[in-house]
C-alpha cells in the first residue's frame, strides 16, 4: 500500500484518479480548496477509511508525509482560468513550487498535469513533446499556458538540481462524467445545452479542432506513468489522436441525444487554437498504452451522467 497525494483530487479528473488509486488499495489524501472543484464528486468514498481530505490552497506550503505526489490543483476550463487570471499563475507557479518542495523534503516521487496548452496555437501537427510551441506570452489564455511551462521548468529543475523523480504529462482534451456542468468546456457546454433544448454554441465557425479522450482512459495512463522507471521523466503527451471539428462534435451530440436544438454560431475567444492532435508515439512505447474508448462511446457514457445530474 503506498500513502498518495492527489491535489485537485475534488476536480472532474482529481476525483477519477481517487478513485481508480483507492480501488487498486492506496491511501489516498485529497488536497484541494474547492476552486472549481466539489466535494460531491466524492461523497461516495467519504467512508473509506483509507480516504481523507484536506482543505487547502497549494499556493501556501503544506507539510504533510507520502510517497507519491499527483498534482493536478489548477482550473482547467478557459472560463475558470481567465476569472481570476493572476490567481491562476499563482497557482500553477506557486503550487509547484510547494509540490515541489514537499517531495523533496519527503522524497516523493511527483507527477505534474501539464496540458496540450504548451504548445500553444501549434504550426507543428500532430503536436510531438519535441515541439517547443507557438504561445502568445500577454493574452488571455497565457496565465494559464505560461503558468503550467514555468511549472515544466520547475519540474526539470527540481529534477536536475536535486535529483527528484517527476513524471511530466501534456494532456490533451479530456472528458467524461463528473466534469461540472457549468464548466464551460465544449463536451459538457454542448450535451447541458443538447439535454436542455437550448441553443448549441459554437465558437467561431465551428471548423477548429480538438482530439478528445475519455476520462478512464487519460486516468490508466497516469497510474501507468507514474509507474514508469524512474529515469523516465516526460513530458509525455496524454491524449487520443482522433481528431474532429467542433461543429462534427456538435453534430454528435445533437444526434446521441436525439436533441432538437440547433446550432448557433457565435464569436470566437482570443487565441483560440485552430488545431489539435497529440502525438502518442512515446506514451504507446514508454507506458504501453493506446487509448480504447471512442468518442461516441464514451459522449454516450457522459450524456448519461448529465441526463441524472439535470
Ligand atoms: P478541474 O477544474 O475540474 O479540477 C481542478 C481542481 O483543482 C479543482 O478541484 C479545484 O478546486 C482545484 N484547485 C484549483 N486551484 C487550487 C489551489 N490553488 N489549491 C488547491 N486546489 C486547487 O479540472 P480538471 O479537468 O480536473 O483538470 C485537472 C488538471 O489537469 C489541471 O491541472 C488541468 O490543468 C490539467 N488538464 C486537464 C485537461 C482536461 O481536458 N481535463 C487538459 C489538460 C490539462
Ligand atoms: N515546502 C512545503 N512543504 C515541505 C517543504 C517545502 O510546502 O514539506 C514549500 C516551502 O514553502 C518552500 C517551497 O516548498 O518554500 C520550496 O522548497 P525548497 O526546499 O525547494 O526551497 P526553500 O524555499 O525551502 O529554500
Ligand atoms: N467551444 C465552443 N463552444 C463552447 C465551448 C467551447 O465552440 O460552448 C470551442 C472553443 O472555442 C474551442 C473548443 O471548443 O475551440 C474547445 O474548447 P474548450 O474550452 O473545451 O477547451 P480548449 O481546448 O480550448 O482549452
């Protein structure tokens, strides 16, 4: 049994890795101050004993004892990230730091969320870890996209300096039950806005790209990193390369919930990336894993999630 740290464990994805490292018979601590996060994503595993949280902003130390570290604690959905925008660099800056810190002094081996944002609006396509990115350093999205690379080059120097073992993935778009209904995301915007007959919003003309992997498969591919020989240190890109436009996802949705909404077009955000693929050659070799579920399998899944929740 190993004692593991999840920050952001309340969040869409935190609470999915609780979850499956409860499951395989961990000690689990939940970190996390409820930003975006909720704690009802984890009231069924209040009562395991092996299953505690804390209330707490990584922006400030934490002394506490583990083995692993997962730190995930940082809003993920454009419209949370720009809300509070200085808060965000904080978090994704000053909680590394901490993270950072904690696994040195405790010797823990850490793993960093990092996300397909590093490579910004890419010219390189399908996105290798090889490519340095295309990120504009003073706009909207840039406290969320500089924040998690200064957060990459923590890693690598905590890495280099002080010898830790990190574990750095680039997740691409992931979605699934659990994610909040209000997020903003695409998936959960579209299938609410499906399920509720209200109008679905595409950004733009709709012909922008995402490659979207379900929720179980991105989770198997952390617990497989993190148990990757310790030299291995990523950044590894953590997504599935099947590509569509985001009016075909609307499509989609529309025709998996048999919705008689329509599609309205409206303008599209700043900086918004026209293209999005990852390329998965070094977590098929290194981990030994592909991602299995197709999207119309796993938007059936989390229609069905949202039709309960509504
Ligand atoms: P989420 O917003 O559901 O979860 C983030 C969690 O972090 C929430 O529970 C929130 O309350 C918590 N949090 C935020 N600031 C905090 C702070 N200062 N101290 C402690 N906790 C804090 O988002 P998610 O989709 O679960 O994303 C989790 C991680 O994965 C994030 O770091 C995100 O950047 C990364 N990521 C996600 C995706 C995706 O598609 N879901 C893609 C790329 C990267
Ligand atoms: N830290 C923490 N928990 C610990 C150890 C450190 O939160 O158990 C934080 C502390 O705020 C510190 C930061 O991590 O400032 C970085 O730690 P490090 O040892 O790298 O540098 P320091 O700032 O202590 O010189
Ligand atoms: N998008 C959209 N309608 C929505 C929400 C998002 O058309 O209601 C678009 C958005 O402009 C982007 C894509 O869907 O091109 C993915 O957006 P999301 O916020 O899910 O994540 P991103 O990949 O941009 O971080």
């Amino acid at each position: 049994m190993k004692r593991i740290v999840v920050t952001g464990g309340a969040g869409f994805l935190g609470s999915h890795l609780c979850r499956q490292l409860l499951d395989e018979g961990n000690e689990v601590l939940c970190v996390d101050n409820y930003y975006t996060g909720r704690r009802s994503n984890l009231v069924d595993l209040l009562s395991n004993p092996l299953f505690e949280i804390q209330r707490h902003d990584v922006c400030f130390p934490l002394y506490i004892e583990a083995d692993e570290i997962y730190n995930l604690a940082c809003p993920a959905s454009p419209i949370h990230y720009q809300f509070d925008p200085v808060q965000t660099t904080k978090t994704s800056v000053h909680g590394a730091i901490n993270m950072l810190g904690l696994a040195k002094r405790i010797k823990a081996k850490i793993f960093q969320a990092s996300t397909s944002e590093v490579y910004g609006d890419p010219e390189v396509h399908p996105q290798p870890e090889s490519y340095w990115g295309n990120v504009n350093p003073k706009g909207l999205r840039s406290c969320y996209d500089e924040g998690k690379r200064c957060a990459e080059t923590l890693f690598f120097d905590y890495h280099r300096q002080h010898q830790l073992i990190i574990k750095v993935a680039r997740i691409f778009n992931t979605y699934g039950p659990r994610m909040h209904p209000n997020d903003g995301r695409v998936v959960s915007n579209f299938i609410v806005q499906a399920l509720q007959g209200e109008p679905i919003t595409v950004y733009g003309k709709g012909t922008q790209t995402r490659s979207f992997c379900y929720v179980d498969d991105m989770i198997n591919a952390f617990i497989k990193l993190m148990d990757t020989r310790d030299d291995f240190t990523g950044p590894v890109n953590l997504g599935n390369p099947d590509e569509f436009t985001i009016l075909e996802l609307a499509e989609k949705v529309i025709k998996l919930t048999r919705s008689k909404s329509k599609i309205v077009f409206n303008p599209l955000p700043h900086d918004d990336p026209t293209q999005r693929q990852p390329d998965i050659k070094l977590a098929k070799k290194k981990l030994n894993w592909t991602p299995k579920v197709k999207l119309e399998d796993g938007l059936k899944e989390t229609i069905k999630y949202f039709r309960e929740l509504i």
